[in-house]
C-alpha cells in the first residue's frame, strides 16, 4: 500500500480546448504548433466527417487516411506512417476514439510528429503518453512522452451522432482508467484527486447517454467528456494493473471491441484487488455514491444496457486459459499478487456475465 503523503508530481505537457463548438478553433490550433501539412487520421465510418476537417484546414491538409482500426494493427500503422512520410506531413489531426488517436500514436512514435486529437468517444488515450500496437495476435504497449497529443479538442457537439452503446462502453473505459490510478503505486493525492472526481463525472452521465445522445443530452455529454479528460489524465500519469493487462491480452489476442471489453471486465477485477486496495475502494464508491464499488458498477453496466459478458463480445471459451497464462507470464504491477487459478476463474464469471465475487 501506498503512503498517500510521499509523491513525485510530473506534469503532462499538452493544450485542452473544452466546450460545445470548440471545433470552430481548429485553424488556430493547428498554426499554434506551426504545421502546414496535416494528415488527418480517422476510421471509415469518419470518412465525410475527416474530409470535411481537411476541407477547412484547406491548403494545411495533405490529406485523409481513413483506415483506423482496433488495437492499432501493425499493417494499418506502417500503412500510415508511410503516407505521413510521403505526404510531407508536419502534423497529425486524428479524429475519433481510442483507434485512430492510437493510430496517431504510432506515427509519432516513428516520426515525432505532434498529435492534434479531436476525440469522439470518452475514451480519453488522447490525455495520455501510451501507446500500443498488435502484431500477430499479440499487443504490445509503451509509455513515450512523443506521443502525448500537443492539443485537445474536446466538442461535445461532436458526441451527438454517437450511438448510445458506444456512449455508455467508452464511459465505463474511462472509469477503468482512474480506478486503477486509485491503487497504482506511482498515484499521488492530486491523481486521487482527478480520479474520484471523473469517476463522479462520468458515472453521472452515462444513464442519460444510455438513452441517447442527440440535441437533448448536451449536459450529459460534456459531463461525460469532462469526466474522460480527468480520466485518462490519470491514465496518462500513473500505472497500469491488472486490470488494463487482462483488456489489453484480450483484445490484442482476440480482437474484442476495446470498450466493450473494459466494461465487462472493470468490475471483476476490481472485485480481485478490493481487498488489497480498501482506500482506492473506497474513493471509486464515494464517486458512484454506493457502498460497495464493484457491485456498483455491474450494476451501472445493467443499467445502461452495456454488455457484461465476454461471450457476447465473440469471446472463445477455450481461450479463456491462454488469457489466464499470458497474464501471469508478464503483469503489470497489481496491489493483489497474480494467482492463475484465481484469474481462470475470474475470467470464467466474466465470460458468463456473472456478478463480481470480491476476495475469490
């Protein structure tokens, strides 16, 4: 356990432009880091969305690339970062969720290319250092201060025209991010700070989200992209656990949805870690206003309509048992110490869409 009152503090560089039509801002931002030939990223279904960004940028758009895809596929990074190169450009502009600002990422992981990320979903990996790339079933991930977008904008007009299970799974991503900042070893108390607080923000929106997220909602979907900047912010400053370890496995091996699988398993492994985190515990409850939080949680999950099984992700049972070995093989720092039986198991209920069991 942690002493909450010994602590490095190290600021993240990086610009947050926050509001509703803050998108109107992006011609100044982009001559604010001195690019002239920007490539606009995205996925396909942001194709007209991204060609309309290059239309406004005019003369300082090289282009689109509209491949963006989950988990950063080492084919679709190379792809990208030879049309950066190609291009001339001096800038990246990626519009979307946590693909194609991962997808940025990885060219500037090359390149050194400054990321302006202009976020869809409440993922929030635009507020943080880490980076991560499949290659051959496997996921791999970084911490580079390279790849830390230099400017955020967040509008949460954008946010209209996502679909409200994307709303509600991108949500519960960005809460998996500040609890597990709540019992990383390197947290301190301004992270705690930042954590309880967008656990609050986004936990408050996601019901309203759950029920969609047109004109009506505009209070719903700033407090929740609010709640994902403080996020991710944590993300972007402290350890990843078992938690992200188990997602990151899952997803890079069997290419399972991203949010979706970060919705299924948050309560579970908190339930694992509860006892050897109380205060961390404590805090993500505080935020949910419930007593217990892992319970709270799958409860949100029921709630909001998210999903709560792996099964209904396109999960193959079989493989529940390699997760379970690649896990242990090299974890992240974790309060609770690996056990692969009580992993197997652990996965075995999130398979089933089971409630959480805390200390099993």
């Amino acid at each position: 356990m942690r002493d909450e009152l010994a602590f490095t503090w190290e600021g993240r560089p990086g610009r947050v432009v926050f509001g509703a039509g803050s998108l109107q801002h992006l011609e100044r931002e982009v001559q604010a880091l001195g690019a002239r030939r920007a490539l606009v990223l995205c996925g396909p279904r942001q194709r007209t969305a991204a060609a309309a960004i290059a239309a406004r940028l005019g003369s300082r758009a090289v282009g689109v690339f509209d491949r963006a895809a989950m988990h950063v596929p080492i084919e679709v990074a190379r792809q990208a970062r030879a049309l950066a190169a190609q291009s001339g450009a001096d800038c990246a502009v990626a519009l979307g969720g946590g693909s194609t600002i991962g997808l940025g990422k990885a060219i500037a992981l090359e390149s050194g290319l400054p990321i302006l990320a202009i976020p869809t979903t409440c993922a929030g990996s635009e507020m943080t250092p880490i980076h991560g790339i499949t290659e051959a079933g496997r996921k791999t991930t970084g911490r580079d201060a390279r790849v830390l977008p230099r400017c955020v904008i967040y509008d949460p007009d954008l946010l209209e025209s996502l679909p409200a299970p994307l709303a509600v799974t991108s949500g519960m991503n960005a809460i998996a991010h500040a609890a597990e900042g709540l019992y990383a070893e390197d947290g301190n108390p301004v992270l705690d700070l930042m954590a309880e607080e967008g656990i609050r923000a986004v936990a408050a929106a996601l019901p309203q989200l759950a029920r969609g997220t047109g004109p009506g909602q505009a209070g719903a979907r700033a407090g929740a992209l609010y709640g994902a900047w403080l996020c991710g912010t944590v993300l972007g400053s402290a350890a990843m656990g078992l938690h992200h370890k188990l997602c990151h496995t899952l997803g890079g091996s069997f290419d399972l949805p991203h949010a979706g699988t970060h919705t299924v398993m948050l309560p579970h492994t908190l339930a694992y870690n509860a006892s050897h985190a109380p205060r961390a515990m404590a805090r993500i409850a505080r935020a949910l206003g419930a007593p217990a939080a892992p319970q709270a949680l799958f409860e949100l999950q029921r709630a909001t309509g998210a999903p709560t099984a792996l099964r209904d992700l396109g999960m193959p049972e079989p493989g529940l048992d390699r997760v379970a070995e690649l896990a242990v093989q090299a974890p992240y720092p974790n309060p609770r110490p690996l056990d692969r039986a009580a992993l197997r198991a652990l996965l075995q209920r999130a398979y089933e869409g089971a409630p959480p069991q805390p200390d099993a």
